[in-house]
C-alpha cells in the first residue's frame, strides 16, 4: 500500500510564503519508476481542484491561477514532493492534499493552508 504525509501548512499573511512537502511511503516504489505526484486543494464549499503536478520526469503542470507564485519539485530518490508557495493570497485559502497517481489515485490527509488578508 502507498501512505502520503504532507506537512509545512499553517497560517500565513498575505502576500507571504510557506512550503509543503509530502512524503510517500510504500514498497509500490520498487516496481514503479514512472508517476505522476501533485497537490490539489479545496477550499470550503468548493470542489477539489488541481494546483500542480510534476512527473517523475520533472515536466511539470500548474493552474492559471497559480502560475509563476506556485513552484512544484519533487525527489525522486526520497519519493518527496514539494511545493513552494509565494505571493499567497486569501483566495489560496484551503486544504492542500498531496496526490500519488500510479493509473490509481492515492492521497494524503491534507494539511490546512490559511491566508490571511
């Protein structure tokens, strides 16, 4: 089985940063060395909604909303992702959910992202 930990959420003020990280554990690992990890977020009343993506390549996939504040990487060596945020702002507010797609989805417990204005 895939488990996903993320952690770096919390309250930030406007136009502030903060960075997630996301761990994925699993012995899935030493048969698959192609996938796709992201974080999508939702944000009270809202549907869940892609934020960025990256392969295991590095070809990476971002939402109009956040391009060029959001940057997403990821270490192939340590099945990590990362997503470094900046220029936050209110509308970003939301639980951001690390996600492990190997043609089956898996995902994290999601940590709490609040942007203050």
């Amino acid at each position: 089985q895939v488990r996903l930990v993320e952690s770096g959420g919390g309250l930030v003020q406007s136009g502030g940063s903060l960075g997630l990280s996301c761990a994925a554990f699993g012995s899935i690992f030493t048969t698959f060395s192609i996938y796709n990890m992201g974080w999508y977020r939702q944000a009270p009343g809202k549907q869940r909604e892609m934020v960025a993506v990256i392969t295991s390549g590095g070809t990476t996939n971002y939402a109009d909303s956040v391009k060029g504040r959001f940057t997403i990487s990821i270490d192939n060596a340590k099945n990590m992702v990362y997503l470094q945020m900046n220029s936050l702002k209110p509308e970003d507010t939301a639980v951001y959910y690390c996600n492990l797609n190997l043609g089956t989805d898996y995902w994290g417990r999601g940590t709490l992202v609040t942007v203050s204005s």
